[in-house]
C-alpha cells in the first residue's frame, strides 16, 4: 500500500531514508531549512558519497515520486507519516547531545497537523526524549491526541546505507504503551516490504526503542576498543593480534566482527553516541553504568596518538620537516564522512607537529580540504607517497589494500609503511623490502 510521507532533513539519513521510501512505493517528500541543499536534491544530485543512493535519488526524482521542498506546510498538508532525520551533534563544551534540530521540527511541524497524522523520530536522541516530543506534539497540534509521535531507530552503515534502508535486518518502533494508537499499525504499512521478508519487527516502549541505538553504538565501540586494547598489550609482549582475534572469534559468543585492531573508530555516530550516552546517564542519576565508556573512548583516542609516534620514532624523533604521506581522509572507506575521523586527525596532527604531510582520498579530498585546508592534499595516490619518509594507511579503501609494494617502493625516498588499519598483505610489504608496522602485529 502506497503512503504519503515526508521525511524532515536531508543530510545523510533523512536523504537516503526518503529514497528508500520512495523504493520502496510510497510517495515522499522530503524537507529541509536549507535551499541549496533542496535545490541540488531537486535535480538527483546527493551532495555527499553513499555507494547506490545517487542512482536511487536520480530515479524517483525523475518517477515523480520523490520530490523535496523548504515549506514544512506544504510537507504537512501533503503527507500522514511524517519523519524526523535530523542531526543530534554534540554540544560545545558538553558530551550531551544538542537537541536543537529535533525539537525545531516538533516546533514547526506539530501546528501545522490538521488531520490525524503519525509521526516517527528516526534521530538518534537521548532517552526520554521521545516521551517529551509527543507530550509537545499532542499540545501543539490542533488535532490533539490524533497526531502521535512513536520512535523509529535508524541503523544505517555508511557505506551500506541503501541497503540497510531497503533490506533492514531488524525493525524497531517504539510506541507509548499507554497511548499506543495507530503507530505500529502504520509502521507496518510503511514497512510492509521488508516484514513480508521476515525482517524482525520489534514493538516496544518509547525508552527502550531509545536505548536500543545507543546500546548498540555503545556495544560495538566497546568492542573495537576491546581489540585496541588488546592490541596495545600484543606491542609490549610481540604478540600478533589479528592471530588473537581470529582464536577468539570463532567463539560463536564473540564473533569475529568488529574485531579489527587498528586507529579505532570515528564518524558522525559512535564518538559522539557514547559521550552522549554518558551524559544522559549522568541525568539519570546512573552514570556509575557507564563510567567503562569513558575509558573506551580513552583506547580510541590513544590510538591516533600511537601512530604519530610510530612515525616519529620511524623519523628518529624528527618530524619536522619530515615527509609522511597519509592515506585515507574519510573515517571509512565507502563515504566522504571526515566527522571525527581517525585518518585526518593523525594527518592533521603530524602536520601541527612540523611534518610535510601529504593526504589523498578517494572520496573525502572536498570535505577535508574545508577543514583542514592548510593540509597538502594530492590527486592520487602515487603523489600522495611520492619522496615520502613514511607511508601511513589511515582508511582501508579497496585502492589502498591493492597497492603494489614494488612500484610503491619506486616513488618513496624511504620504505616503511605504517598500516593503521591492519589491513595490507603484510608479507607481500615485507617481502619487497618495506619495514612495515601494524597494529598490535609483528614488525619487520
């Protein structure tokens, strides 16, 4: 069954949640305070890297099917199920999350519902959030009680966006138990491709349905700095750790996922999901709970630090002047996401400390640029390593994990790679003569 939707903000989830809708059979518009943003959606362009949503955008713009738009009235008139997609940064000088853009749909949308209306929150906000928003919605709204508001988790992977939009592997909504109305029934209308799939459809209260994003986030932050930890342990013993995580994730209770030593996470969610995380359990009175995230977020950060001294120390303690190439800018391959990112802050800091950096991406070069444009960026990667003392692989892009150690040896002025990624053949490196340190590995 075909609904009327609107999706309110068009950065990188609300974007590629409206083409997913639109993919999926609905008609959809989406809506944002920004006209050049609308304007460049308007003509299928997406204004930054997910592997498939240009296509998809490109086809439902032309279909008629998607459409975008500045006037939250005309969203409202034209839509029953209204998403919320915007962003929940982190606030100056506070781990909390800025609620500033979720509660400024509220604000303008709940007015302008005339006619029974749903309303989904797919932002990732603190608990308690929602239970506010739809007391606000039920007072804003001239149609009272009819305009409800249930939550609805997001769970995308950058990189994987369209796919985890079209073919979810589990589906959250989180309804006021004690008003639940019409929202799981109109969830499952919207969602009624992936639950013919036998998705898992989950129906909880609003606080879990909250709690389940940010667990998650926390849970998988937890165990990438798990392994860095463990990591820092196999480089005072000569351990090797990716021989370690692969021993220990065939334990079916652990799994082999996530368990990727190396400069740690980055990005727009995790860093900024835990330290909110924190914050919010402070609120709570409970931030004993969480007091172990603290020291994850710590493992993380200690790892960029870690890399810049395996430079130095590989330059004799002379970084400046010394040259470095760093590749990779994005905080993963598959986006241009340099919110956060592990590569451009090591990139950023070798550059603070005296050293002549140089940085390609094969995405992320526009984004980077505008926040570190005093950086040296190139247009490959043969220029990027050219004269270069040290090589750096700071994103695992397909490019990078396929580079030739031979023809890589004949551009560099010296040959030692740093993998901060674990993720080069590192006998092939050797075998070519490269003295090569990983993370948590075996050095040559």
């Amino acid at each position: 069954m075909s609904l009327r939707i609107s999706v309110f903000g068009t950065g990188y989830l609300g974007a590629t949640h409206a083409a997913g809708m639109a993919e999926l059979g609905h008609e959809v518009v989406g809506v944002d305070i920004d006209p050049a943003k609308i304007e460049r959606l308007s003509r299928g362009e997406v204004p930054f890297y997910e592997p498939g949503l240009p296509e998809l955008l490109r086809k439902h713009v032309e279909s008629g099917r998607l459409r975008f738009t500045t006037d939250a009235a005309e969203a409202a008139e034209f839509a029953d199920v209204h998403f919320i997609g915007v962003g929940t940064p982190q606030k100056k000088g506070s781990y909390a999350a800025d609620m500033t853009f979720v509660d400024s749909v509220i604000e303008t949308l709940a007015p302008l519902i005339t006619r029974p209306a749903v309303i989904l929150g797919k932002s990732t906000v603190p608990v308690g959030t929602a239970a506010r928003l739809a007391a606000r919605v039920r007072e804003l709204s001239p149609v009272g009680d009819d305009a409800q508001l249930g939550w609805n988790p997001e769970f995308l992977r950058e990189g994987f966006a369209v796919e985890d939009t079209l073919r979810p592997d589990r589906l959250v909504i989180g309804v006021d138990k004690d008003r639940p109305g019409r929202i799981e029934e109109v969830a499952r209308e919207v969602y009624a491709d992936a639950i013919s799939r036998d998705t898992p459809f989950l129906v909880t209260d609003l606080a879990t349905a909250e709690l389940v994003k940010v667990s998650a986030n926390a849970f998988l932050a937890t165990k990438i700095s798990f392994i860095n930890a463990i990591a820092e342990v196999c480089e005072a013993t000569g351990a090797d750790v990716v021989e370690l995580a692969d021993a220990i994730g065939h334990d079916a209770r652990i799994g082999r996922k996530f368990l990727g030593a190396g400069l740690g996470f980055g990005g727009g969610c995790l860093p900024k999901d835990i330290r909110a995380f924190m914050a919010r359990a402070g609120e709570l009175g409970v931030d004993q709970a969480l007091t172990f995230l603290r020291e994850v977020d710590d493992v993380n950060m200690r790892r960029r630090e870690h890399v810049i001294g395996l430079v130095e120390g590989e330059l004799n303690g002379r970084l400046q002047g010394g040259k470095v190439a760093v590749l990779g800018a994005a905080f993963k391959p598959e986006s241009d996401d340099i919110r956060d990112s592990p590569a451009l802050d090591v990139a950023g800091r070798l550059h603070l400390k005296g050293a002549d950096v140089r940085v390609f991406d094969p995405e992320a070069m526009a984004n980077a640029a505008k926040v570190w444009p005093t950086l040296t960026f190139t247009e490959s990667a043969a220029e990027a390593v050219k004269d270069a003392e040290v090589v750096v692989v700071a994103t695992e892009w397909k490019e990078f994990r396929s580079l030739d150690p031979h023809a890589v040896a004949d551009l560099v002025a010296g040959k030692v790679v740093i993998d901060g990624r674990n993720c080069l053949p590192a006998e092939r490196w050797i075998d070519a003569g490269w003295r090569y340190l990983g993370m948590g590995r075996h050095s040559s």
